[in-house]
C-alpha cells in the first residue's frame, strides 16, 4: 500500500450495537495486538498487559484507564475495579465504545488499527472515562465523578463535566483542550476537532450549554456558547464563535460566525459532515473567503 494511501477495516457485522459487532471489534483488536507484538518485540509486554492478557474489550479498557488515571493516592486497582463494574452492569457503556473505535478507525485516516486508537487516542480515552463519571453523576456519587473530571483533565488535557450528556459514534479528534460544559448534550456522530469549547455565558447557573445535534462536525478551535442549538448534521467551521443557534444541514464559519448562503436562504449539505468530516467544501460558496 503507498505511503499516506488510506485502507479502511474488513466491514463489521451489519447490526451496530449487537453483541456480534462488539465481539468482531474486540477479535479485531487482539488480532492487532498479536500482530504488532510479533513485529516490534519492545512492545510484546506491553500488548501483553493491556489487551492479550484480558479476556473482553470491558476488562482491557478498565485496565488500562485505571492505568492512565491513577496517581500515588488514587490506585489504578481501584479504578480498575470501578470502571470494570461499571461496564459490566451498563451494557449501554460498552455499546458506547464499540461505537466510538469504530467512529475513530473509519472517520480517521490517521488511525492505522483499532488497537491504536484503544491504546494511544486521548480523546478516545477521556470519552469512555467521561461516560463511567457521568454515570457516577447520576448516581448521586458526586465526589467521585468530580475527581475522575480533575485526573481526566490533568492526563488527557480534556475537561468534560461529568454532568454532560454524550452519544455514541463520537470521535475527540487529537482531542488537546477540549472542554465541555455541565449542561452540554452532544448527540450521536458526532466530530469535534481540538481546542473546541462548548461553554456558557456567564456566571448564572441552570441550563446554560450548547446542545449539539447528531451528525455534527465542530472544526479546530471553534467556540460555541450559551444555551443554543446546533442542528443536526450542521458544520462549524475552524476558529468560529457561534452565539446563536445553527440550522440543521448548515455551515456556520467566522467571529461572529455567520451562516454560509446568508442568513435567511442558508445553503444546505446533503451529507452528514460529522461523519464525512468534510471541512472545507463551503469555501467556493463562502464570498468573504481571501487568501
């Protein structure tokens, strides 16, 4: 294969979410593991540890989050142990990552194996550890989730309140200085490229975050605040501030962003950009654009 040329994975199961796909993408992974053990002995105990040694997708991740996340006063068998309960008693959780490895390996030309984004991608990672301390949140264990916020935001460089709500098939792309705020929702398919902010206004508490509909595509450093609307499958491109709401199938680009098409006759995408992650086909339609 020429270099840069960009294969994807055999196709999964035909059912998303099914237990079948959850075992062809965990047989995927131990299959990689294997390989690259085999081919780069350095890292065999490694591969060993993490993935070979484990007997499901739910123990590999627990074990190498706990690893990640611990500290000299948090203990990664704690976390293991915490993570892995939780997991195991949420089937939603585990249909959540499978989704989210698939979301990175096809979206992203960069992920050269499923095995790669489990054990290398930060936003893969802060992600799944997100959803163990959102669901600590809703479980009235308050402390915790905070904590499990301060070491994701202190490893991985992404802050994600434990109270925001997160689909699945979602893709942290690189994924340094994201942060999303308490009251945010970010719907299903969904790619959010780094240094985005989903943020408030101002110090006022209640429902004051961006919900984000599915299939959006947030590009490099765009800021989006306040309790607004950003339709399904709409575009925002890189570096905007968006204030107000977007409509579905829109591109938002610019500070102040402004809709691409005009404000009342907006041009509309027939594709969903959170997973084509196409991020620049509005500029021959974008007046303003100079170079």
């Amino acid at each position: 294969m020429p270099a840069g040329e960009f294969r994807h994975p055999s196709p999964p199961p035909p059912r998303p979410g099914s237990e079948e796909e959850e075992e062809w993408v965990w047989g995927r992974i131990k299959t990689e593991a294997r390989r690259d053990a085999e081919a780069e002995p350095a890292l065999a105990s490694y591969l060993y540890s993490t993935i070979l040694s484990h007997s499901s997708l739910e123990r590999s991740l627990s074990f190498h989050l706990g690893n990640k996340l611990c500290s000299s006063t948090l203990l990664s068998t704690l976390l293991y142990d915490l993570f892995l309960n939780i997991f195991t008693t949420d089937p939603n959780l585990l249909s959540a990552t499978v989704a989210d490895l698939l979301a990175a390996r096809y979206r992203d030309p960069a992920c050269v194996s499923f095995s790669h984004c489990l054990l290398n991608y930060k936003g893969f990672l802060a992600c799944q550890a997100q959803r163990v301390a959102h669901k600590l949140w809703t479980q009235s264990r308050k402390p915790l989730a905070l904590a499990l916020q301060s070491r994701i935001s202190d490893v991985f460089a992404v802050d994600i309140h434990p109270a925001a709500k997160i689909g699945k098939g979602i893709l942290f792309d690189h994924a340094t200085g994201v942060v999303v705020g308490e009251t945010a929702v970010i719907g299903n398919n969904v790619s959010i490229l780094h240094h985005v902010t989903l943020g408030g206004t101002g110090k006022f508490g209640g429902d004051r975050h961006p919900k984000i509909g599915d299939g959006v595509l947030i590009g490099v450093g765009a800021t989006i605040l306040g309790n607004i609307k950003i339709g399904e499958g709409a575009k925002i491109g890189a570096g905007s501030v968006v204030l107000i709401d977007v409509p579905p199938r829109t591109t938002a680009v610019g500070n102040p962003a402004r809709l691409v098409g005009g404000k009342e006759q907006p041009t509309k995408h027939e594709e969903v950009p959170g997973e084509s992650m196409d991020h620049t086909s509005f500029i021959s339609e974008w007046s303003g654009y100079i170079i």
